[in-house]
C-alpha cells in the first residue's frame, strides 16, 4: 500500500490576519483619546455663545492717562499785551559851569555815585573874590553918602519948622536922602551878584544820580554854559515801549507790567504805566507808553532793553479751566468731570478768558480740586465709566478694561 504524504498548510493566512489587526488597534487607541479630550475640551469651555453673552454683560472701562485729565485750580486769570523798549533815567543833567575860570580840580569820575549838592569841581575863585572885595567897598560907600543925606534931612526939616529955609530946598535935601538910598540898593545888588559869582567857582551836583560822562580836567579854562559833568538818575527809570495804536485803549496809567532786561534772563523786573503819549510816533503806527520803573539796587542801567508784558485786566481768586477741556451742549458751556468713576457733564459759567494762555475763569458751576477730562477723546462721553492710570488695580472693578482711550 503507498501511503502520500499531504502537504503542509500555506503561512501566508496567517500573514494576513495579523497585518490587518495592528492598524485596527492603532486606530481605535487614537479614537480613544481625542473622544476624551473632546468630552474633557466640553466640560472646561463654554459654548460660544454663552461666552459672548457674558462678555457682552461687563461695561467698558476707559483708562486714562495723566495728560488726559487736569485737575481744576483756583488763581488769578491775566489778560497781558506784550511790549519792548528801552530804558531811560527818569532824571538827568549836564551840569554846566556858570562862570569862566581855570579849573583846579574834579572830585568824581565816571561812575561813582554822588548826592545831591555835593562838590564835584573847583575853579579858581582869584578874581571872583576880588570882584567882590570891590562891590563891598562900593556898598560901603554908598552907605556913608546915605548916612549923610539922611543927617542933612534931618537938619533941613528942623530949619524948615523954623521957617529959616523955603519948601523947596527941603524938598531938595529930601531928594537927595532918595538918591542915596537908591545907590546903595544898587551897590548892594552888585555885591549880591559878585557873591554868586565867587560860589559859583564851586561846581555842585543839583541832583543824587552816577556821573556817566566828566568834559573836563585840571587846568583847563572854562567860559559860562561850558559842560563839566553828566549825572544821571538810575534809582528811578522809566521804561520807553512803543505799543500798537491799536491796543491803547487797552492801557491805563497805573496797569502793573513785568518785563525782563537782557544779562538778567532769570530775574523778572516790575513797574507801572506812569503816562502815555497822546502821538503816534512818525513813521509807525505806534504810540509811547512811558512805565515807571523804580531801580532801588541799581542793578538796571539807561539805555537796557526790556522785553514784557502789560497786565490789562486781571480776575479775582476763582477757578480756572483749560478752553480746551470746554464743550457745547446747545448754548451751554459743560465740562466732562470724572465723578466716581464716571463721566459726568457739568455746566459751567464762564468769565474772562485769556487765549494766549489757554485758560477761561469759572463763575460757578466746578470748584478747585475737580478731576476733569482736559481734552476730548473717542469714545468717552457722559456716563462712561473710566479709571485713572495711577490707581491701584485693587480699586479697580472686575471689568474688562479696553485700551486707553485716545485723543480726537
């Protein structure tokens, strides 16, 4: 009997069912895992709808910044009309010798400082003292033919009771008592006149000033009205200062004014409108306002020019705003202040107001220490709640805060 030998069974099945497990495997294992992150993602994230419904419950916050609030202040409000000039000694003088004569000495220089009637030059006074030893012996003179004509009235008048003479030689010895007597005021007057020439030999100062310019030196001969000495007054200034015929009707004597003077930028000098010219000065349309200055330390010299300003009005004590933090609302004049947290639109009454310096003054209606916006900004109106950016976050509400709010 022959027995067959049956072959063995193909591997390649086997292959193949174990090929198509393993990637069956992997895949259930990642669906797995996403399907527990979804349901772990569903859990912790609300539905977007619910979200935005939440978000949309919080009011907007508006955080603002330093310079975009301005807190109200009282203080005096200016209004002040620029000018510049120079300035002149209010007082000055060319002192002038009033007689010929050689000069023998000065006494001061250029700069120093001298009070009025004091020496400041000397002339040789030979022939003034002789020319007044002559008129006094010529006074003397005339006294003594006085003395006699009064002695032979005398005479003549007892004569006459005694009708030893006639009316008319009295009347001539009284005559010549008249002529007498008029010969002797006229030697005295020469007399007076050679006085004053022989004090006049000692040149004085008329008035306290600084000596700005000495004309002469020992030695020199000087005839009547020659120039000695030049003094000016630097304790009282005036301040020259052309301003537009324009804005005169703005000035008034006695308006305060504060200027600056080159050399002295840090200080600021003060005075007061003393006159003003009635002319335009020629060429300009221009007028002269003459401002008192007083110049006690002397620091302030003639011929310096100033640069200020005049004060033409100027308000009480009250609050003062910037004009750019105003608004209108209809005919009223409002201001946004932070009140709260809040914007809130106050009314204001206004008063002066000075452009040039950007205020307005406040009647009523805001008092000084009032936080408010100082320019406007998008999106920030009356009800808007906003908080300043130096508070402290644990202030703050548990809000969503937007980005700071920006300048229209």
């Amino acid at each position: 009997m022959k027995i067959e030998t049956l072959p063995l069974a193909s591997s390649r099945p086997l292959s193949t069912r174990r090929r198509w497990r393993t990637p069956a495997i992997a895949l259930l294992v990642v669906a797995l895992a996403g399907g527990g992150w979804y349901a772990v993602q569903g859990r912790s994230a609300p539905p977007p709808d619910a979200a935005a419904a939440k978000k949309a419950e919080k009011p907007t916050v508006f955080e603002l910044a330093r310079n975009d609030v301005v807190t109200v202040e009282a203080r005096e409000l200016a209004l002040r009309l620029p000018l510049s000039g120079s300035l002149a000694p209010l007082a000055q003088a060319t002192v002038k010798s009033k007689v010929s004569g050689v000069v023998l000495s000065t006494t001061v220089r250029e700069g120093v400082n001298v009070a009025a009637g004091q020496v400041i030059a000397r002339l040789d006074d030979a022939d003034a003292r002789a020319r007044m030893a002559q008129q006094a012996a010529l006074l003397k003179e005339a006294n003594a033919r006085l003395a006699l004509a009064n002695k032979n009235e005398a005479n003549s008048q007892a004569l006459l009771k005694q009708n030893y003479i006639s009316q008319n030689s009295f009347d001539t010895t009284r005559n010549s008592v008249e002529l007498a007597q008029a010969a002797v005021d006229a030697a005295r007057a020469q007399f007076d006149l050679a006085r004053i020439a022989l004090n006049d030999t000692t040149i004085r100062a008329p008035l306290s000033g600084v000596v700005s310019k000495r004309f002469v030196q020992a030695g020199e001969k000087l005839s009547p009205d020659s120039p000695v000495m030049a003094i000016v007054d630097l304790q009282h200034l005036t301040l020259d200062a052309q301003v537009p015929a324009s804005d005169i009707p703005r000035v008034q004597v006695g308006q305060e004014v504060s200027f600056k003077v080159d050399g002295f930028d840090k200080r600021a000098f003060s005075g007061k409108v003393a006159r003003i010219n009635p002319a335009t000065e020629p060429g300009s349309r221009s007028m002269l306002v003459y401002i008192s200055v007083a110049n006690d330390d002397g620091l302030l010299r003639a011929g310096m020019f100033a640069k200020g300003e005049i004060t033409t009005e100027k308000s009480a004590t009250r609050p003062i705003v910037p004009l750019a933090a105003l608004r209108k609302d209809g005919a009223r004049d409002v201001v946004y202040r932070v009140d709260g947290g809040k914007v809130v639109a106050q009314p204001v009454q206004l008063g002066m107001r000075n452009n040039d310096e950007g205020m307005a003054e406040v009647l009523g209606g805001v008092e000084a220490g009032a936080v408010l916006l100082a320019v406007p900004l998008d999106g920030v109106k009356p009800g808007s709640a906003v908080k300043l950016a130096q508070a402290s976050s644990s202030a703050a509400a548990p809000v969503t805060t937007a980005a700071p709010a920006k300048k229209g």
